[in-house]
C-alpha cells in the first residue's frame, strides 16, 4: 500500500479537532469545557489516518460530550444570584449539619460557603474547616447532602483510601450514585 492509498482510508466524516504532536505512546482526546474545542494529542509517528479515524471513530462520544458541558449552567459570579445560593444552602445546612454531626459524632466544624472555581467541597480536619462550593445549590438538597458527608468524612480519614470509602459506604449507602449525579465542576 502506498502513502496515497493510506489517505483514502481516513473516514469522509470526521469532526474538527486541534492536533499536537508530543512524545507519548497512545493517543488522547478532550473536549475543551470553555470553548467546546475538541484537542487531539498523538504520538509524534502515528499517521494523520489513524488519528482522523480514532476521531471519527468517536464522533458520538464528542456530540454528546458537547452536548454535557453546554448544559452547565455559566459559573457563579459574586452578586446576588450567589446571595439567594448563599442563604439556599444555610437553610439546607441549618437541617443537615446537625443530623450528620450526630451520625458521625462529631462536634460540628466552622462551614463556609464560597465560589469555587475547582471543587464542590474541602475539609481542613487539622482547623476542623469545611468550605462548600456556593454551586452546590444549584445541584440540589441530596448532592449538598453528599458533599458535606464527604467532607465529615474527611476528619477522620483525610485520604480517599479503602478505609474513607468504607465510612461513606456505612454513612451514606448510595453515594456513589450521587456523585455520578454530581458529576465534575
């Protein structure tokens, strides 16, 4: 087979994307979450016709990925959209935290409900800290619910190791689902 025939092997269809060559073995693919931009990374020798037909291959996957990240609602800005998230959450927090410091025995932690660009939640257990994303209202009761379990979670195991996910598991059965649900920031 020639060079010439090899081009006629790339798919007729295949979604625009940005290509950069690196030193790697296999190849990757994301979906910009800002500009919806679809980015290829490839190895430096792999044929432009394998990369198209990886790409085309998963042109499903990138409809639907795009699809998912133009449903997210543009982020919280200070103002009053993150005051009504702000006293959303106190009100939900004036109900859960005492249940959930019951059920784990713990004193209740100082809380603080900020914008957050990265996370939907942080535990500092050593100053017993909790800071939640002010997004977290716009998720819903049960995903505030998870969230600030997992972070009680944290004072007694600051790791996601087997012994963190056993407290999880015994605290809150279905959090697994939840944080499906949850789904990234």
């Amino acid at each position: 087979m020639t060079n010439h025939d090899s081009a006629e092997l790339a798919p007729a269809s295949v979604p625009a994307y940005v290509l950069t060559r690196k030193r790697m073995r296999s190849i990757r693919m994301r979906v910009d979450s800002r500009t919806f931009e679809v980015r290829v990374s490839a190895p430096m020798t792999m044929p432009q016709w394998r990369i198209d037909a990886f790409v085309a291959s998963r042109s499903e996957w990138i409809t639907d990925r795009i699809a998912a990240l133009a449903a997210v609602p543009e982020p919280l800005e200070h103002g009053p959209e993150a005051e009504r998230a702000r006293a959303t959450l106190e009100e939900w927090l004036d109900i859960l935290m005492p249940l959930w410091c019951a059920e784990f025995d713990v004193v209740p932690p100082h809380v603080s409900l900020r914008i957050m660009r990265s996370r939907w939640g942080s535990c500092r257990a050593a100053t017993r800290r909790i800071s939640l994303n002010l997004e977290l209202a716009r998720r819903g009761y049960e995903m505030t619910e998870y969230v600030l379990v997992h972070e009680l979670a944290h004072l007694f195991e600051l790791n996601h190791g087997p012994r963190f996910y056993a407290l999880m598991d015994r605290h809150l059965p279905d959090w697994r689902e939840r944080k499906a649900r949850l789904g990234p920031l």
